[in-house]
C-alpha cells in the first residue's frame, strides 16, 4: 500500500515561517563572520592599520615639512643627499615649561644640531615662526610659507599611523592648495601595519590613530588659553594647608563636563610614605609630587622607568625618569628623596607591577599616586589589578593640566584626543583586568538562557498548535 503524500496544505508537513527562515540566515551569517574572523584575522588586523595609512609624497618636492615620525632626521637628511636643494621646514611650536627651564631639549635647537650633524647646510634649514600650539596651527604656518599661486610641492613627514588625520587637516587648511602638500608616512622601528596588534605600544599607536583621525572628521578643536600652574603656588598652598581643588566636586554645567569629572576620582592629598609618580605630562606632574614631598605630605617619590623609545635611543631625548628627577630636583627635593624603580615599565599597569619593588616589603606604608586628573580612574584600576583591596587605601592626587580642563576640554584637539582615548582605555582595563569581564560573562549567560527560554516557550506552542490542528482535521469526517 502505497504511503499517503503529504501536500503542501497538509498539517503535518512542517514549513519554515519567514521569521525562522531569516533567524537561520542570520545565525549562520554570524557564523560565518567568525569563521572568517578566526581564520583571516591577520590580513583585517593588518588593514586596519593600513586604514590609517596615507602616501602622497612627492617625488622632487621643494621643501620636506617636519612634522613627526620617527628617523624623521635621518629621511630629510637623505632626501637633501639625493634631491638637489630640498628646503627643510620646521614649525615653531610654543616652548613647554621643561624646555623653558632647560631641563628638556629645546626643539628648534635640535632640530639644526640634528641635521647639521647630518650634512643639511643652513640655508637650507627654515624654521616656520609663530609658536604653534598644536598641528593645526603648525598647517597654518606653512599655509602662510606657501607663495600665493606658486607651484611649490611640500612632502610632509609624518608617523604612519597619523598620516590619514594629517590628510584631513591638510584638505582643511589648505583647502585648494592641498595637492601641493603630499605626506610620507614614517614607520615606527619596534612595530608597523603588518604586527601593530603583537605589542603594546602597537595597539596604543593604532587606537590613538583611530580615535584622532574619527575626531579630525567631526571637529576641530581650538586651543584653549594655557591652564597656568604654578608650582610655586600649589606648594604653599600645600604648607598652608589650604584646598587643592580639581574641581572634581564642582556642579557639572554639561554632561561633557559630567564625563572628563567621572574620569576624575581624585583626593585631596594628606600624610603618606611614599609618592609614585605615573610617567607623563612631565610639565606638571613632577611637580605636583616635588610639592607633596617640601610639604611635608610625603617621605619619598618612586618613579618608574620606562622602555627607551625611539627618540631616546637616538640620544634625541633623554629617558622619562630622568626628565622627572631633573624636574624634582629642580624644586629642591634631594636625591636620596626620590628613588628610580629597576622594573622597566610600559603602561600603568606595569608602572604598578614596578612599584612592588619597594611596596611590597611596606605592607602598611600609605601611598599616594600622582597623575593628571583624567587619569586618576585608570590609575585606581591599573593598582587594584596589581595590589587588590589595598589599592583602594592609597591616595589617588590629581595633578592639573596646562592644555585643557573638565570644563572645556571638547573644544580643544588634545582634550578631545585624551579624554576620548582615556574612555576607551577604561572601557578595555575594566574588561581586562576588573569585573568587566565577569559582568559580561553573565550577560552572556543570561542572553543564552533568555534565548534558549524563548526558544522552548516557541516550540511547545508549536506543538500545541500542531496538536490542536491534527486533531481538528480528524474530527472533518471523510
């Protein structure tokens, strides 16, 4: 006897809805985009970083425009050597407090001594003045350089992860006359677009890139009246005891403002044993702790050192720990108050792990860590991964800083760049090493469980449906 044949009416035959039809599109696309992810990772991380790439160079420009990069002396000095009678231009920038007090280099005296020492004559060594703020007003000044109508060709340099945003502001300022500015990417020796994720400084590199270029595409930022800081002042106010305010308590005006003031969990410094001075913004935060410690708020200031960067191990700069003790000297703290730790660091995490150097053998000392008040967050983070629940009874100070504040630091480009990088790093740290990880773990868990809860309720109304229709169809007499 021959089986009945189901027809497409019959109850039996089970059909896929549009709505399943496309659940399971989407399920194996997804599938599919990890796969891909999984195996081709490689060639996606690579052009991402190619994304940030840009090369117009011209091939006989006129003039090189140093902007940054690294071996950026050493390209000028070859390009003087195979191009016949290249200009080198160099923008003033304005001095920060380290080059006025002698204590960094000043930039436009290296910049001659640099390519003197490599061949480059003086006349053609140009130096752009103005004092620029920012790369912004540095554009400006060789937009004024330019000769009005004249066929001139500029090749800036530029590093590589940088030269897309530069691009943008190229267009920006100099508007019709941009093709005469073409831009020579300069890849950095310890990573490049073909390993940038295998290190740290690759993966700050390329995400700093990012995020300058998205903020070069919506917004250009003025820069804002310089924050004064003097550290004069901050010390006597410390000896008197009188409030050192942030601002982190102030009425936020904005929810901008309400963001750079979260990122700020700083204290008001008190009696402490040792100061660990986080590495950056050497223009103020040296003496923030110098100021801590001629107080009488402190014994000691840890500082630890860094890996050499480029610039360092081309003798163009001195090590950040060393810029930092000159910097605290200067203030009259004595050498046997401040200590290099021996841990080479990369990153506040490990500037944390460097620190157990001396804190681990001072389970009671009381500890103050000194940094700019939008890092202050990060910094907690970064101790409590290392140091867990007594991070939590160390100091955290803010020190100001000169370019921006909490109240207007989205309408200056380095404000933007740092407070949106910043939230970023604290997005990745909070999943890295605090309870991001477990809070999305069990988001995950519920999301399963929600789907799988919804899936079950579905089938068995389906069946129900199915039953309900069978049985129908067998009360229809033949």
């Amino acid at each position: 006897m021959a089986s009945p044949r189901h027809t497409k009416s019959d109850p039996m035959t089970p059909s896929l809805s549009p709505r399943r039809r496309r659940r399971r599109w989407i399920r194996w696309s997804l599938l599919a985009l990890f796969t891909a992810i999984l195996l081709f990772h490689v060639p996606i991380l690579r052009g991402i970083g190619r994304l940030l790439i840009v090369e117009t160079a011209h091939s006989h420009p006129d003039a090189l425009f140093m902007m940054s990069g690294d071996g950026a002396y050493n390209y000028a000095a070859n390009a003087v050597r195979n191009i016949p009678g290249p200009l080198i231009l160099k923008p003033e920038m304005s001095k920060t407090r380290l080059e006025e007090l002698g204590i960094a280099p000043d930039r436009i005296a290296e910049f001659h001594r640099e390519l003197a020492r490599r061949g480059v004559p003086d006349g053609q060594r140009i130096v752009l003045q103005g004092e620029a703020r920012n790369q912004w007003e540095a554009l400006e000044l060789l937009d004024r350089w330019l000769v009005p109508g004249s066929p001139q060709q500029v090749t800036a340099l530029c590093d590589e992860f940088q030269t897309r945003r530069l691009k943008i502001m190229v267009d920006a300022v100099l508007k019709t006359r941009a093709p005469q500015l073409g831009i020579q990417p300069l890849t950095d020796r310890r990573f490049d677009a073909t390993n940038w994720w295998k290190s740290r400084g690759g993966i700050r590199a390329v995400v700093l890139g990012g995020v300058s270029l998205a903020i070069a595409s919506i917004h250009r930022g003025s820069p804002a009246q310089p924050t004064p800081f003097d550290p004069e002042e901050y010390e006597t106010a410390l000896k008197a005891g009188r409030a050192v305010d942030s601002g982190r308590n102030a009425m936020s005006a904005s929810w901008l403002e309400s963001v750079a003031r979260w990122l700020d969990i700083g204290q008001m410094p008190t009696k402490v044993d040792h100061v660990v001075l986080l590495p950056g913004d050497e223009d103020v935060r040296p003496f923030v702790a110098a100021a801590l410690v001629n107080a009488g708020l402190a014994d000691d200031i840890l500082l630890p050192r860094n890996h050499a960067s480029p610039s360092v191990e081309d003798g163009l700069a001195s090590p950040v720990h060393e810029i930092a003790a000159k910097a605290i000297s200067r203030r009259g703290v004595s050498l046997d108050r401040f200590q290099v730790l021996s841990m080479k660091s990369d990153g506040t995490i490990e500037d944390a792990m460097a620190a157990r150097e001396v804190l681990d053998q001072e389970p009671d000392a009381r500890v103050a860590v000194v940094t700019s008040f939008y890092h202050t967050r990060r910094a907690r983070m970064s101790f409590r991964a290392i140091y867990g629940p007594r991070a939590d009874q160390f100091l955290y100070v803010s020190a100001p800083v000169v370019d921006f504040n909490a109240a207007n630091w989205w309408k200056t480009d380095t404000g933007m760049q740092l407070i949106v990088t910043e939230l970023v790093k604290v997005a990745i740290y909070w999943v890295s090493y605090g309870p991001g990880r477990y809070w999305l773990l069990s988001g995950l868990v519920l999301l399963i469980a929600a789907w799988r809860w919804r899936r079950t309720i579905r089938r068995r109304r389906k069946r129900e449906e199915l039953a309900k229709s069978v049985t129908a169809a067998a009360a229809v007499p033949a």
